[in-house]
C-alpha cells in the first residue's frame, strides 16, 4: 500500500472515531438531560437533590471514563432510585398527599363540568 494510501486510511480512521466520540458526548448530554427532567417530577425532589445527582453521576463518569448509560443503566428507573435515596422522605410524603388531593379535586372538577354541561 502506498504511502498516500495508508495517510488517507488514518485520516479516515480519526475522522470516524471523532464522529464516533461526538455521538457518544451527544448520547450522554440526552442522558443527563432525561435524568433531570425525570428527577424534577418526583416527589420532594427540589433543586438540591437534582444537583447533587448530576454530580455524583458525573464525578462517577469522570473517575471511570464510562458512559451514564453504562453505568447506571435507564435514566428514567436511575431517576426514581435517586429521589428515592436522597430526598426527604417527609418532603416526599407531603407532596404525595398534596398530588392525590389536587388529582382528586381535578377529578371532581370534571366530572361535575360533565353533569352540569360545561
């Protein structure tokens, strides 16, 4: 193989393995981004208990070089375990009740909207 030949391989090479490496970046921003939005909608969760998270999962990935997904599996199943772990299970437990009783209320909303003909 010429010389020419074997510089246009490498070149090839490095451009797929920086293609490859763009594609991995981009896969862990959405994973980090579907584990906070997952975060946010749990119970007692609030700003700290996201931030936290982030960190643990990227002084993890950092330390390791391994990706999110990899490492703690499914944003979303992470998500819940996480809040699960670190937010006050009093906070939790007040928002559950605040939830029912809001869903609760909806419910009754509707429904008399339905009789009535709203």
């Amino acid at each position: 193989m010429a010389k020419k030949d074997r510089t246009k391989d490498r070149t090839k090479d490095q451009t797929t393995d920086a293609a490859r490496e763009k594609d991995r970046e981009k896969d862990r921003e959405k994973w980090m981004a579907r584990l906070q939005v997952r975060l946010v909608t749990q119970p007692g969760v609030d700003r700290a208990v996201v931030l936290q998270a982030v960190k643990e999962v990227t002084a993890h990935c950092a330390e390791t070089g391994e990706h999110p997904r990899d490492a703690f599996g499914d944003p979303d199943a992470y998500a819940v375990q996480t809040a699960a772990r670190l937010a006050p299970a009093d906070r939790a437990a007040r928002e559950r009740r605040h939830d029912s009783v809001v869903g609760t209320l909806g419910s009754v909303l509707k429904r008399a909207g339905e009789v009535t003909g709203l």
